[in-house]
C-alpha cells in the first residue's frame, strides 16, 4: 500500500470529507531520491502557515515525518504527496466545530520528465483560462486547483507548459511552475501577493540568485515583459529547472543567468 490517510493504510477518503466536497485543504509535492524526500523543511513549513492561514489543525512535523519515512522505504526516486483537508463535516460551506483534519500520506511514480527539457528547454504557450486574484489564498497551495486544470487542458502537444495571467493582464505563472525572467542582467519574478503559489523552488532560486549577487526584483509581469525578457526559465520542487526556449514564436537562448541559477540549485532536486 503506498498511502495512509491517516496514519492507516488505505486508498479511501470520506465522500463528505470538505477535502473532496469544497477544495477545503492545501498539499504538497515533494521529489524523493533514495527514500528521502527533498527540501523538507521548507515543504513543511509551508504547509503548517498554510494551515494558519486557513485555520486548520495541522499535525505535527514529527507525525508526518515518521509517515512519510514510512511510505517512502526502499523507494530510489518517487513523488511524496501529502494533503491535508479540514476533515468531515455535514452539507453546507460552514465548517463543524468538531470536526477533525484529514491527512494522507501517498508516493507516487516518478513522471518520466524527457532530459532534454532541462538541458534544451521546452516550448510554452500563454492559456486563456485565468487565475483568480484573491488576497487570502495567494501564495497557497490549496486544494482549489480547477483553473490550472483548465488551463492543462488548453495545451498542444508540442507545449510543456503553460502561462497564466490575472483579469489584470499581468502573468503570475505556469500552470504547475513558478515563472522567472532575465531583463539586463537582473532576475524578475512575478509578485504573488494577489494570487499563485509561492513555490519551495522559487525561494530557492531567490536564495541562491542572492548568493550569487544576481539583482533579483519581485513585480509584476505582463506578456510583453515576458516577450522582450533575454532569458526565461521555470521551476518547481520535482523539475528543479527548466529553461524556456520558446513561448509560441518567441524563441530564448538557454542563457548565462540561468545556467548558474540551474548549476547553483543542482543539490535541491532530482538530477534526471
């Protein structure tokens, strides 16, 4: 069995469990190598604000750390999965006052990512669906995920990825990455604080990029930022780095920046 919904294996969670009914939880995806999953400090961390922010209980670091060790024994490489939800509770948004939280622990195969999207780059296209701005869930990685399904599903085939923009024009990200540009040697990445998730990998960059003393500027991006940018590359926890070569006919250099940022970050991910 390689899941534990909490703290028990097996494959079930509660039809009325909010998780399922409303989107009324938050996860995380964590690349593992060699039964350990990477970065996981930051990943939990991240979890317990969210569940701050939301105002969910969530368990304690040790608990989900013996779960996981224990759903990723013997695995060579694998994604460990962790939600949370607020747990079961009656018809109706209201959340009982008696409910408990939800947890599962799950590991997953290990996609098969071509190597030449992090040596060669990948071509990305800009999607129609938009994400919403919404100050108390921006930066989050909650369970309402329906506008970056939506916007998967706008992708041809010769894309990777894609990009999202807020009904102000300005893009906040891929549909599963966090987005960068290099503009006159400085590295850009597009401000969360109104919506998008505040990827474990982006703080990285930005951590390293600062080592470096490369100029980085958190803003706000539109497309033609994005068009006339040098450099352009993407992240998150399981694809480490991957340069953009292309955005529909818009093509980029794999560049200096990004080279050092994708060397300096090497230790942080999976090295397909």
């Amino acid at each position: 069995m390689n899941l534990l919904v909490n703290g028990i294996p097996d494959e079930k969670v509660s039809a009325f469990d909010r998780g399922f009914q409303y989107g009324d939880g938050l996860f995380e995806t964590l690349a593992v190598e060699n039964a350990e999953p990477l970065l996981w400090d930051r990943h939990i961390a991240r979890l317990h604000s969210g569940a701050v922010r939301l105002g969910i209980q969530a368990p304690a670091a040790e608990l989900l750390q013996r779960e996981a060790r224990e759903i990723c024994r013997g695995a060579a490489r694998g994604v460990l999965k962790i939600a949370l939800t607020r747990g079961i509770s009656g018809r109706g948004y209201a959340p009982s006052a008696k409910g408990e939280p939800t947890r599962t622990v799950g590991l997953h195969a290990w996609p098969d990512y071509p190597a030449r999207y992090r040596t060669h780059g990948i071509a990305v296209q800009f999607c129609h669906t938009l994400i919403s701005r919404h100050n108390r869930l921006a930066g989050l990685k909650h369970l309402n995920r329906l506008e970056q399904v939506l916007a998967r599903m706008e992708l041809k085939d010769e894309y990777a990825e894609g990009l999202m923009h807020d009904e102000t024009g300005h893009v906040v990200e891929g549909t599963m990455t966090n987005l960068f540009v290099v503009a006159r040697d400085s590295l850009i990445t597009p401000d969360l604080s109104h919506s998008g998730v505040e990827g474990v990998m982006r703080a990285v960059v930005l951590e390293h990029a600062a080592a470096l003393s490369i100029q980085c500027d958190v803003t706000r991006l539109t497309r033609e930022d994005i068009l006339a940018a040098n450099e352009v590359f993407l992240t998150n926890s399981l694809i480490g780095l991957w340069p953009v070569r292309r955005i529909q006919s818009r093509e980029y250099p794999v560049g200096r920046i990004t080279q050092w940022i994708q060397d300096a970050i090497r230790d942080a991910h999976i090295d397909y």
